[in-house]
C-alpha cells in the first residue's frame, strides 16, 4: 500500500529524532496483530435453517443504529444518542479498544508521538481479518473546559483520527463513524483532569 507523501515525511523524521535522542515510542496500544485479535467481530448466530427460528436481529439492528447516529452531525446528537451508543456497546459486548492518541493543546492536529500506534491500528484494520468492516471511532476529552467545546473537541479529534486511517491506509471512509463524546464517559471518574480520559475508542460495528 502506497502512503502519500505528507506521511512518509513525517514518519522518516519520527526516525531520525528517535536515533539521534534516544526516544522509544510507547507500545501501551500493543501490536497490530494484538488489536486484530481485540477487534475480531464475534458472529452473530443464526440458528438451524428449519427450525422457523430467527437470526439474533436485535444486535444487527442496534450495530446500524450505532451508525446512523455516528451519521449525524455533533450538533444534532443529543446526550441521549451517544449513552445509547454506549449501551448498545456493553449490551452486545463489542469489540473495543482504547488508545492513548496525542494531539495539540486544544487542537485536533495528532501530534507526531502517536503516528507510531496509529500506524499499527491502519495495519490492523487494512488486515485480511478486519478489512472491509465498520469501525466507529469515538473521541473523548478530559473534565477541562465547557462541555459543548469539550465534545465539539473530541468530534474534530475523531474526525482527525479518521482521516488519517482513510488518507493512509486506503479504508472505505464510509467504514469509519467518528463520534465526539467530549467529557461524558470518563475513564477515571476519580480524577477528571487525568490525561487517561483523553483517549480515542475503536469498536467494531461489523456484523
């Protein structure tokens, strides 16, 4: 797969400042394969033809709601829309993965420290196992700020996110539903500020 130049760049003078200060990127996101293994789709059971039962429509069902509403822009989601997301993920158990993704202060430009596990999540959803799936990519912010410009933020950083994969990894922009849930799902409720809650979510839709 070719990248596009921009990206090559940026990955060449990742290299070079690694070799010349000593810097080792950190590998908390595992490897592509660890996050094929992560986000593999469980399939849906279809029972015995002739038994005139039905297939488990209800995980098909909310897996395309999870879209549609992924479909709409932040300013027509209501905080209704993304806790039902949410449900929707725990209630069917799907496969998610969270990843520590840098960008600048109030900006939704990645920083060059996360291109390495961005690339490895490109790798795993470019995988024979994964490929052709519909991943929703969820952004999340810390306690700081308003929450209308917390969430707003998380969107564009999921958006970011997303083209990213899309620019670089030839993945069906279609497959990719980025959704900002600014401060609404904290990862740690007991510190609101800690950078753990700003992190990038991916859960397979795919069914």
């Amino acid at each position: 797969m070719a990248l596009n130049s921009h990206f090559i760049a940026v990955v060449a003078a990742l290299g070079i400042l690694a070799s010349s200060v000593g810097v080792s990127f950190a590998e908390e996101a595992g490897s592509a394969e660890d996050m094929v293994r992560s986000l593999k789709a469980k399939p849906v059971k279809r029972l015995t033809r002739g038994l005139g039962q039905p297939v488990d429509k209800d995980l098909i069902r909310s897996r395309g709601l999870v879209i549609e509403v992924a479909k709409k822009k932040v300013e027509e989601q209501t905080i209704e829309d993304r806790k039902e997301i949410a449900e929707i993920i725990e209630k069917h158990k799907l496969p998610t993965i969270d990843l520590t993704i840098y960008f600048d202060y109030n900006s939704a430009h990645i920083t060059p420290q996360s291109i390495p596990t961005l690339i490895k999540l490109g790798q795993a959803l470019s995988n024979k196992e994964l490929k052709g799936g519909t991943f929703l990519v969820g952004g999340h912010t810390d306690a700081r700020g308003s929450d209308h410009y917390n969430l707003t933020l998380s969107q564009r950083r999921a958006i970011s996110v997303k083209t990213f994969l899309t620019d670089n990894f030839g993945i069906d922009y279609t497959k990719l539903v980025a959704v900002g849930y600014g401060e609404e799902m904290l990862k740690d409720f007991h510190d609101p500020n800690s950078g753990e809650n700003r992190r990038v979510q991916v859960t397979n839709l795919t069914h």
